[in-house]
C-alpha cells in the first residue's frame, strides 16, 4: 500500500514537471490556440492562420479546426472521398496519447476532401463501421472548417476528469495550387512521430485544472501520511512532509518514496 501511494502521488507530479517546458492546450472549449509553425523550423509560423479549439463534451473529446486559404473555391470543387483515403490533398493530422507517458498514440487524418484515415485500420478497407469518430467541412470565404468529434470509447478511454493530462500534436499539411509543406503546433522537428516532444493537452482551464491538480495532491498527501502513520515512518518524514506541502521541489517525493521503502522492508525482516 505504501509503494502504490509514493507511485501515485509521484508520476502525477512528475508527469506535469516533465512536461511543462513543452507546448500546452486546454479543453476548455472556448480557447483558440493558433502557434502552427513549419515543420522545418518549428521556431517561424506559417503565413496562413491556423487554429484549433477542443471542447469536453461528456462522451466525446470535439476538435474545431480552422484552416485560413486563398484556395476556398478549389477546394469545394473536390470531389468527396469518405474512409481509409490519405490522399495529395491538404489536411490535417491528429496525435493523441491517452496515456500521456508515451505509451502509445493514436494517429488520425482528415483532409479537405473528406477523405478520413485512421492508424488503427491500416489495410482495412471497410465501411464507416470501422470509424468510430465522425468529421464535419464547412467552407467559408477564407477558410476551411474541420470538425472532429471523437468518442473516448474510440480512444479505449474513459471521460476524462478535470485536470486530466494528455499528449498530443495536431499538424496541418499544406497542399494547394501554390505552395506545398507541413506545419505543426507541437515542436517535434520535422518527424511528427516524435511522442516525446508531443505538446500537453490539459481538460479544463487552467484555474480549473489547477484547482484540480492542488485537490488531488492534497487527497493524495493525506493518504501518505496516514500509511505513514501506520508503519510508524511518519516521525521520519514529518518535517519534510510539511516542506513538500510549501511547495518543496517535487522530486523529494521520489526521495521519500525510496527512503521509507527501504525503512518498511527493513522493519519487516
């Protein structure tokens, strides 16, 4: 019980330390982040603007696209494509890490045309009972509008809470008369198959994944303590314990984790 409560309480910190150096999103459903750089040079944005807003909505993560182009009109000319098609058109591309240490990812493709692609079917030629995520173009005057709504049962996930942490890259792939290259919001270089350096996907707003992540720290914490209790190690760790709870660096509590391991197998013998 001791180990499983030092394991909880650190990959959940850790993860969010590891990670606050990259790019970061919220599914708050009202931000729009727009910092798609070339695939290039992930330090120059692209010239066309180019956001994405994700929105919670109980049973399904909802992804809004918006992808600026003086190309409308040739781009409602095409001919509408449906499933497993990855064709030469523009689009966007979806990576999503459920699991947010890089387990694995889910790769998803959408183009202008329609045409959707699912990394979990490859070869698989089938109906839209292969899909369990549905997409939605919309053309204005100056721009494309994607709309993803994908079910977390599609991702073998369940809703995620407030303050939840993902993984993920969203790239759009230019491809017009005039110009033809990649962009990316997350700066994985030019291989964006790079789980590492995936940006963050937070759910909630910041105040409220904060909030979240403080509450759950605090569940966690008093659970240590009370184990502690119970081994009689708390008296070790006492004054460390209140250290971390004013913001004492988090890798004390791998520190700890190790020391009262070591303790309670030694008063076990």
């Amino acid at each position: 019980m001791l180990r499983k409560a030092f394991c909880a309480v650190f990959m959940a910190f850790m993860l969010a330390n590891t990670l606050s150096a990259t790019e970061v999103a919220f599914v708050d459903g009202k931000t729009e982040f727009d910092q798609f750089m070339y695939a290039r040079d992930n330090t120059t944005r692209i010239p066309y603007k180019t956001s994405f807003c994700m929105t919670n909505r109980g049973s399904a993560l909802h992804i809004r696209c918006y992808a600026e182009t003086p190309y409308v009109k040739e781009f409602r000319k095409l001919k509408t494509k449906k499933y497993n098609t990855w064709n030469a058109v523009e689009g966007f591309e979806f990576f999503l890490d459920v699991s947010g240490i890089g387990k694995g990812y889910v790769q998803l493709w959408c183009g202008v045309d329609g045409g959707m692609w699912d990394s979990r079917l490859r070869g698989t030629f089938d109906t839209k009972k292969a899909y369990k995520w549905q997409r939605k173009i919309t053309f204005t005057d100056k721009a494309w509008i994607l709309e993803l709504t994908i079910p977390y049962t599609a991702l073998n996930c369940k809703k995620p809470e407030t303050g939840s942490k993902w993984k993920f890259n969203i790239c759009r792939n230019i491809n017009n008369p005039v110009d033809r290259y990649f962009s990316t919001f997350a700066h994985v270089g030019s291989n964006f198959h790079n789980p590492a350096s995936f940006a963050l996907l937070t759910f909630g707003s910041p105040a409220e994944a904060t909030a979240a992540e403080k509450a759950k720290f605090r569940k966690q914490l008093t659970v240590l303590q009370n184990d502690l209790k119970k081994k009689g190690l708390f008296p070790v760790f006492q004054a460390r314990l209140k250290l971390l709870q004013n913001g004492a660096p988090i890798s004390m509590i791998q520190e700890m984790y190790d020391e009262a391991y070591l303790l309670e197998r030694i008063n076990t013998k």
